[in-house]
C-alpha cells in the first residue's frame, strides 16, 4: 500500500536566517517517519531573502513548494494558502522560526494514526515576560466565559489536522480568519500533547503589544455577538437607573420645591452616558466594519510566484 502523505505548511515572514536549518531539521524528522512528504513554505512577502532562498531550496529539493505573495497578508492567509496547497492525508502546520520543536511532528503523527482528527501542540509559558504571561492567563479566563466557542492559553497553530478537517476549514470562506476559533469551531477528536516553550532561534518576533491587542478584540468579536448584547443590557440598566432617579428628584420637588445647584449631577450624567454611547457606537462600528470587509469578498491573498500547484480539495473537486 502508498505510505500517507503529510503536507507540512511552514508561514514564513523575513525568516532568512531560519529557512535553512528549519528545513533541515525538519527533513531530518520527516525522514525517519513512514510517510511521504512535501514542505509547503508560504513566503508572505518578506522583504529579506527568504524568496530567493526558497527558490534555491526548492530547486533541489523537490518536495519543497513555496507561495510567496505580493506583499505581507499576515500569518492567518499564509495559513489559507497552505491549506488551499496541501495535497496531503493530514497536514502540519508549523512556524519558520524552530520554536516549534520539530520533532514532536512524530507525536503529532502517532495522534492522527490514534484516529484523531486534531493533534495540538500546546506550549506552556517558561520564558516569557511575567506581565505577558499574566495578561494571556486572565485573557483566556475571560475569553472563554464570552465566546461560543473553547480556546486554550498556548495552543496556537502548531497542530495536525486531518484531510478531513482541513476541507472543513477550507469551506468557511470568511475573509477575517481568527485561526484559533475556527479549529475549536469545526470541532473534530481532539488530542492535546505538551511541549516546553523554546525561545526564536533568529530574527525577531512580529508581534507588537498593539498587534497582540488587536488579535485579542477579533478573538471576541470573530466568535459571537455578546458585546452587543452587554451594550443593550447597559443600556436598559441606565435606563431603569434613571427613571429612579427621575422619580426621587420629581416626589422631592414636590415636597420641598426646586433645588437650583445641581451642577455636578447633571455634568457627571452627561459625561457617564457620552462615555457609554461611544463606546457602545465603537462596538457597532467593530461589527459594521467587518460586515463592510467581508461583503467585498476579497480574495486573502495574491501570489506574486510559486511553484506549488492546487491541493488535494481542489483535484476531487473537479
Ligand atoms: N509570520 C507570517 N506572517 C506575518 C507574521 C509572522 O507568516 O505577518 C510567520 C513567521 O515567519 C513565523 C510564524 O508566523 O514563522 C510566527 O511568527 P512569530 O515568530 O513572529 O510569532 P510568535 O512566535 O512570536 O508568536
Ligand atoms: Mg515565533
């Protein structure tokens, strides 16, 4: 019988210091399993010479693909192209950098030869800034009280994922992708295996405390519509709030007439109810925006050169 084949998929943003031990460290891997393999890199427009090193690679080595695109679309489209890529039975998703250790990929597929159709490698936090690690923690707690659906603190992208679960990933065609949320969405057998976290091996990491920000709003806001609904819950508390308030102020008048100095009540009311309109009109606007992103149906990415050609989905497909 044909030995499975694997896709690795391998995001890879000014990673030029990283594309070759990356790859030989993985091959290495790869080798000693029993599948058949290709490497899909996805060059997500890198202003340094991981193109022409990817080119080099592939060259000679023929199970290397890469997608490199016109400019920086983020690491979520770079994950898209890597799906829409993959011809294999079950594919890796794994950053350019070595902080995923490549050698798990072997746990990774002992999981999906159990039946899973998610194997996910979850990192604990050792290394990482006390504050960040706090944050995370409490984001995650919160989080996960609000949205629909399960995230885990430290299971990122580095995961398996069967033929099966891909093709379910690949059907959700929305152009804002909060990666996390989707592989908990599309449900599946879950297998969760631990590594220790590792330090970037070179080069420096893409995420700014603002970026980190914005991730987590689109994760609240990419999973459900609860802030709307704290908004009209807010709303009519206020608004209760205040008919009391009107009734107190109108019995006392009656008893003792009208008492002129109410400066500070009427500022703070004013102030206090801007503030929640505003910031009730900044989470409309969030979800306006994304329906205004989302009907223009922009492709999530543009190929500038590769040599890769249309995965396994689009071939049965046709
Ligand atoms: N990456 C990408 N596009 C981006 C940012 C990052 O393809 O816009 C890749 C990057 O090359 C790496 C992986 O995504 O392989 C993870 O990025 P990074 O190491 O910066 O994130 P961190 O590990 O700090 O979460
Ligand atoms: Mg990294």
């Amino acid at each position: 019988m044909n030995k499975p084949l694997l896709s690795v998929i391998v995001p890879s943003f000014n990673e030029e210091k990283n594309v070759e031990p990356f790859y030989f460290a993985l091959k290495e891997v790869l080798e000693k399993s029993n599948y058949r393999w290709e490497v899909i890199y996805i060059d997500d427009g890198s202003s340094d010479s991981t193109l022409p090193l990817l080119q080099r690679l592939s060259t000679w080595h023929p199970q290397v693909n890469y997608i490199s695109f016109t400019r920086n679309f983020g690491k979520e489209a770079a994950i898209v192209a890597g799906f829409q890529h993959a011809k294999g039975d079950c594919v890796v998703i794994i950053d350019a950098d070595l902080q995923h250790p490549v050698e798990l990929i072997a746990d990774l597929l002992t999981g999906y030869e159990e039946g899973y159709d998610q194997v996910i490698a979850c990192r604990d936090r050792k290394g990482d800034g006390i504050i960040r690690t706090a944050l995370s923690k409490t984001y995650y707690k919160l989080i996960n009280k609000i949205v629909d659906v399960q995230l885990e603190d430290g299971a990122g992208d580095f995961r398996l994922l069967s033929r099966r679960a891909v093709d379910a990933l690949l059907i959700m065609s929305e152009g804002n992708r909060f990666s996390k949320g989707l592989f908990s969405w599309i449900g599946f057998e879950q297998k969760v295996i631990y590594y220790e976290n590792v330090s970037r091996a070179n080069g420096e990491s893409k995420w700014s405390i603002s970026k980190l920000i914005n991730y987590g709003i689109d994760g609240i806001i990419s999973f459900n519509m609860k802030p709307l609904r704290i908004c009209f819950y807010m709303g009519g508390f206020i608004l209760v709030a205040a008919l009391l308030y009107i009734l107190v102020m109108f019995t006392q008048i009656i008893r003792t007439g009208i008492d002129v100095p109410g400066y500070f009540t009427v500022i703070s009311a004013v102030l206090f109810l801007g503030g929640i309109q505003l910031v009730s009109l900044g989470i409309i606007g969030e979800y306006i925006g994304r329906i205004y992103n989302e009907t223009k149906r922009r492709p999530h990415y543009l190929v500038k050169e590769t040599n890769a050609t249309k995965g396994k989905r689009y071939e049965r497909v046709q």
